[in-house]
C-alpha cells in the first residue's frame, strides 16, 4: 500500500481509495479516453446532438449534486463500513493486477495483440482448408 496508489492525507499517511486505482489502469483510463474522443466527435459532428447532450449533461451535474447533498450524512455515518470495504477492495485489485497483467496495457496495444494472435491461427486454418479442398478436388 504505496503512497503512489493512493492519496496523501493531512497526518502524511496513505489512504488508497479502489475506485482511483481502477481509473488509473491503463486498461480502463485508455478506454474512457477513448469513450471520450468518441463522445467530442460526435458532438462535434452533430449539431442537433451537441444540444441535447449539453442539456443531459447540466441535468446531470445539477442531479451529481444533489445526490452528493442527500447522502452526505448516510455517508458520514457509514465511513467506517465504507473503509473496510475499499480496504478489501484494494487488496482484491491487488490479486487482480498481479494475476491478469493485461490491465497494465492500454486497450489499444491489446486490441492488436488480440488480433495478431488470432489472425495467425485464422490463416492457418484458412490455408490447411483450402489445402485439403484442393487435394479432394
């Protein structure tokens, strides 16, 4: 539990918090990236659209809010429930990380991976198949 993962509270201490570290996964921050590229352009490209997402979107930080206003005492109250729980939870994500190590690549660099190892074996069979066709021919 490095400093690295998590946030620095006022004593110097280290608090990680898993929803942070998830977000921080090159697997998951390349893939919001990239949601978010997608998002923009179509906003961009859409003018109609443009205004309609703008205007979902003002709902949605006014309902953030709101929500964030409402459960603040809920909160407050259950924080000792809420940090064993991220405390498990990081720990888990720590079993996850060293068990999976594609987390640790961007979606990008694993997409192609992914193709490359399929594709090989595609034209492997691909090439055996007509082979085969050919000599029953």
């Amino acid at each position: 539990m490095t400093a690295k993962k998590g946030q620095t509270l006022q004593n110097g201490s280290a608090k990680e918090n898993v929803l942070q570290r998830v977000l921080q996964l090159p697997v998951v921050s390349s893939t919001c990236e990239s949601l978010q590229r997608t998002y923009i352009s179509t906003k961009e490209a859409h003018p109609l659209m443009a205004s309609v997402c703008e205007v979902y979107e003002r709902g949605v930080q006014g309902a953030g809010a709101l929500a964030m206003w409402s459960v603040e005492p809920v909160v407050r109250r259950l924080e000792p429930q809420f940090t064993v729980a991220n405390n498990l939870a990081c720990r888990g994500l720590d079993h996850l990380e060293e068990k999976i190590p594609a987390l640790q690549y961007p979606v990008d660099k694993l997409a192609s991976e992914l193709k490359d190892t399929i594709s090989s074996p595609l034209q492997s069979a691909k090439s055996t198949i007509g082979n085969s066709v050919d000599k029953i021919m």
